[in-house]
C-alpha cells in the first residue's frame, strides 16, 4: 500500500534526522576536542624540543669552556700538555676526552698522549661540531665532538653520547625527541643515524639552537592525538555523549511537533481531504428545499468520515481554517453550479465562519468569487457566524459587513440562544437570520422554560423583522410547534441529514 511505503519511509527519515541531531554535537565535539589535542601536543612538543636545547646548550658549554682553555696550549709538546689535557677533563661537567691539533693533526690526546690522526675542519658542522658513531675506545657510543681553532692550533673537547642520549630520554619522555648535527642524528635509544630525520606524523617541531651548530626534532607517532584525547579528555566526552543525547532527544520531540495535528491538516488541505456535505434547509410551510447547510467533513485516508468538532477547534487555532473554508466554497460552487437551473428562486446555502475569517477583507473576495460561479439571482449566500465566539465591531468588520451586504451577502447567528448577543449587536451587523440553537428545539415539549426562551426567541426576531431559522429539527411535533408560530425556515434530520454531495444533488432533483 502506498500509504504504508510512505508513513514507513517517513519514519526513516525522522529517525535518520534524530540520529544526526543526536551524532552532530558529538562529533562537532569530536573535532574541537582533536584540534585542541593537536594543538596542546604541539605546544607540548615546542617545549620539549626548547628545554632538550637548552640542556644541550648548557653540556656543550662546558664542552667548549675545556676546548678554550686548552687552545693556547695547541703547538706545545704533547708530553708538556697532557695534564692540562686531563685536568680539563676530570673538572668539567660532560666532558670526556680532550685533544689538542696541530694544523689539522690531532696530535695529543687526554686519554692516549701522543697520537697522529688527520683531523679536516671540514667535516665538522660550521666547523665547529661533529656528531660521530664512536670512537675505537668505545665504538657503540656515540661521540660530540666541539672544534675550536685559531690559525694552526687547535683544540678539541668530546662530549659523551651517554649524557646526549640521557637528556633526549629523560626530556622527550612521551615525545620522541631527535638530535642533529649536520648530516647525523642522534635518537633517544643511543643509535647514530646517516641521513634525513624522519617526519613525525602528529606535531613536528624541529628548533636550532642559536648559539651551537646542531638541532632538535620533536614530534609523535601516527595515532598520538587519539590516544592523547583518550587519556585527557575522558570526562569531556561523557559531557558530549550527554550533549547528543539531549539534542537528539530535542531533535526527536521537535519532529513530533511538527508532526502535530496542525500539519497533519495542512497536508490533508493540499490533498483535497476537507469536503462539503449538505444538509436540506426547508420552507417552514411548504416544507419544500429552500436552501442547504454546508458542513465540512474530513475524508481521512485511514480514519473514516471525521465530524467537524474533532478537527474545526485545531484548523482555528493553526489559522487554517481560512483556507479550508475557501476549498470548501469552491467545492460547493463546483458541485451545485451545474444544477443551479433547476433552482425555484434563489437557493440559500449556508457557510459557517469563524470569527478568525472576518479580520480583513478577504472574505469578501472569496464570496464573489463564490457567487461568480452562479447565475445572478440564482443562489442567496447566507454566512453563518456563531453566536458564541462574536466578532468585535472594528472599522474592518464595518466594512467587511457592509461589502458584503452589497454583495448580497446576508449573514445569520449561528446557536442563536446560547451566547449572548444583544440587540444591538444585531442591528449593528445587520443581520439577516437568526438559527435557532437545536438544544431549545430538542425541548419542544419536554421543558416548558426552554420552550419559553424559544418563544421569546421567535418573537424577538419577527419584531425585529429577522428571518428565523430552526435547527435541529427531528421530530413532527417539533415541527408542527415551529410552523404554528411562524418560523420560516426548518433543518433537521426530519427533513434530511447531512450527504455527500453526489447524494444532495440526487435528492435535490426529487424535490
Ligand atoms: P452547526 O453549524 O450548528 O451545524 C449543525 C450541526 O447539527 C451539524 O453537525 C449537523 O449535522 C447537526 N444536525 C443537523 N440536523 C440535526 C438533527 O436533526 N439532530 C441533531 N442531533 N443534529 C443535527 P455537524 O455537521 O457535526 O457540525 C457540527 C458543527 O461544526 C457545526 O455546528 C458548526 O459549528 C461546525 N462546522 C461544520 N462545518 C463547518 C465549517 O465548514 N466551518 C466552520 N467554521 N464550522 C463548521
Ligand atoms: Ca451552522
Ligand atoms: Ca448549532
């Protein structure tokens, strides 16, 4: 069934809208969360590489402090040296080896005293520094050594790869944390590296320091900002499941809403739900077809026939009800145009209106647009207002009453009995009929102070020279009392009920 296929599609939508107003905080969340993790990562891995800088700077200090001092002794006999050499070593923080050159000959040495070993400044990074995999005393650990020269002297002072590769353990303890001096590095498990640093996938930070020739490389493994999140922010994303479902449920109900009755109606407007039933209006005397009430009926697609009280209440308060009463006219006009020829004088077809239609003036165009689809003088438009919901005297309302009246309009109050509509209101509107409710009729001959209200009723508009109409008339007694007293006009279910239109046409030819 198509109705099915469309209500079972509809719920997926509704469902697929609360999911995504339920998931969308929690991955805006998401996102706000991971470039928060990125950016505290980064900042964490610019810290790290500024203070590993800063210790490497502070151990190459003392490095070059050793290599300074040493310097004017370059040229000097080796033996005359060698203390010197070593005193630099045993005093000084870091420093392992000490070593003095002569034009680009190390030719003494802290821990062997003489030796003769080519040494080229160009190797050394800016002269000055060179990191090396090690050295025969000790070829797994790698070695810094720092050049300082003047002319032909030379002095040199080493810098053990146990401290370098401490500092790059302790320092990046979750970061992993590079040194590079030229075209070698260092990492943080003491191995000597040839060639480019590799690219950290999560915060690379690379800094050089300003005052030594080498640089530090700082960054994360592939994944880091997810684990980071799910370490640090545990208690955020709670807070954003918490989020989703506030919003998904606000997102569920906010669709309800939208599925509420008034829009429901709407639908049921554009899909041509709303139709007119008639009911038979008759001569009080003759008891022949004056006219027809036209009743709104709902032809719901599932749930049958819906009678007006269930739906008219809810078309008030959405505003709908304008529209609705318009179709209803065209409906009316389409169906009763085509027989209006057989009409014995004009027939009165009555409308009910709602106060809401008589705040501006478009009731009058619908009206004429009504009676346009007649022949002149072939129908009398009767607009009935209830008397329980009155129209307050506006300058609109005046002159709506009075564009309608020159129309030819005539309007009646509806329930007349039950409200409380003074005489005044009666003139000022210009009335032309008053519709007797049917709870007065009901009590002809059963309650005698109702049927003395009727009376009142009765009397009240033959001085006022208003046509009278009796609603609700089931039985003959109730209508023999009527015609007795004069009442012009009869509706009932004694004379008809409310049909569709098909049927009223049917029966109309029969009358
Ligand atoms: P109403 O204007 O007083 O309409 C008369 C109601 O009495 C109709 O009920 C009609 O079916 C019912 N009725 C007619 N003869 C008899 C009878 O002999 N005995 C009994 N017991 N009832 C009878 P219905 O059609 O259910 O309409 C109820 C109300 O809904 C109407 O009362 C009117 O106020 C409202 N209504 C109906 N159609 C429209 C419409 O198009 N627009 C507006 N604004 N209101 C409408
Ligand atoms: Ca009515
Ligand atoms: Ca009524």
């Amino acid at each position: 069934m198509p109705l099915n296929v469309k209500t079972r599609r509809k719920r997926g939508i509704r469902m697929a809208v609360t999911l995504l107003s339920g998931l969308l905080p929690v991955l805006l969340g998401l996102a706000i969360l991971y470039m928060q993790a990125e950016r505290a990562l980064k900042q964490s891995t610019e810290q790290t590489a500024e203070e590993a800088i800063r210790q490497f700077e502070l151990m190459l200090d003392n490095t070059a402090q050793a290599a300074r001092e040493l310097l004017p002794l370059a040229g000097q006999n080796c033996n005359d040296v060698k203390l010197a050499l070593r005193e630099q070593v045993t005093r000084r923080p870091f420093v392992r080896s000490t070593n003095l050159l002569w034009d680009n000959t190390i030719y003494c040495s802290s821990l062997f005293g003489d030796v003769q070993e080519a040494s080229v400044s160009g190797d050394y990074s800016k002269g000055a520094l060179l990191l090396m995999k090690g050295n025969p005393v000790t070829p797994d650990t790698a070695l810094l050594v720092y050049r300082l020269s003047k002319e032909k002297q030379g002095a040199m002072s080493t810098l053990d790869g146990y401290h370098l590769t401490n500092v790059l353990r302790l320092i990046g303890r979750k970061t992993v944390l590079l040194l590079q001096v030229g075209p070698h590095w260092l990492s943080a498990d003491g191995k000597f590296h040839e060639g480019a640093v590799p690219a950290f996938a999560v915060a690379q930070t690379r800094l050089e320091s300003s005052r030594y020739a080498f640089s530090v490389a700082a960054g994360f493994p592939e994944g880091e900002t997810w684990r980071f999140m799910s370490s640090e922010y545990p208690p955020l994303f709670s807070l954003l499941i918490f989020f989703g479902v506030i919003s998904g449920v606000i997102g569920h109900f906010v669709q309800k809403r939208s599925s509420a009755p008034s829009n429901e109606m709407r639908r049921a407007l554009e899909a041509a739900e709303f139709i007119p039933y008639f009911q038979p209006v008759v001569h009080g005397d003759n008891k022949k077809w004056s006219g027809a009430e036209v009743l709104m009926r709902w032809n719901h697609p599932k749930e049958g026939l819906v009678r007006p009280e269930l739906f008219i209440p809810f078309a008030e308060h959405s505003g709908l009800i304008v529209p609705m009463t318009r179709s209803l006219m065209q409906q009316t006009a389409e169906w009763l145009a085509p027989v209006s020829s057989s009409f014995e004088g004009a027939f009165h077809i009555g409308i009910n209106i709602t106060a809401s239609h008589c705040k501006d003036l478009e009731l009058v165009e619908d009206c004429r647009q009504f009676l346009a689809a007649f022949e002149p003088g072939a129908v009398s438009l009767v607009l009935e207002l209830t008397e329980r919901e009155l129209i307050e005297p506006t300058t609109i309302t005046h002159q709506l009453f009075e564009q309608l009246h020159a129309l030819g309009v005539m309007i009646a109050i509806d329930d007349f009995g039950t409200g409380h509509s003074s005489l005044g209101y009666l003139r000022q509107f210009n009335v032309d009929f008053l519709k007797i409710d049917q709870s007065f009729v009901a009590m002809i001959g059963v309650d005698a102070l109702s049927r003395h209200i009727l009376d009142t009723i009765i009397e009240l508009s033959a001085k006022l020279d208003l046509g009278i109409v009796a609603e609700g008339v089931e039985t003959t007694e109730q209508s023999d009392y009527l015609t007795a007293r004069g009442v012009n006009f009869l509706q009932g279910y004694l004379f008809g009920r409310p049909m569709p239109g098909a049927d009223f046409i049917n029966a109309l030819s029969h009358h």
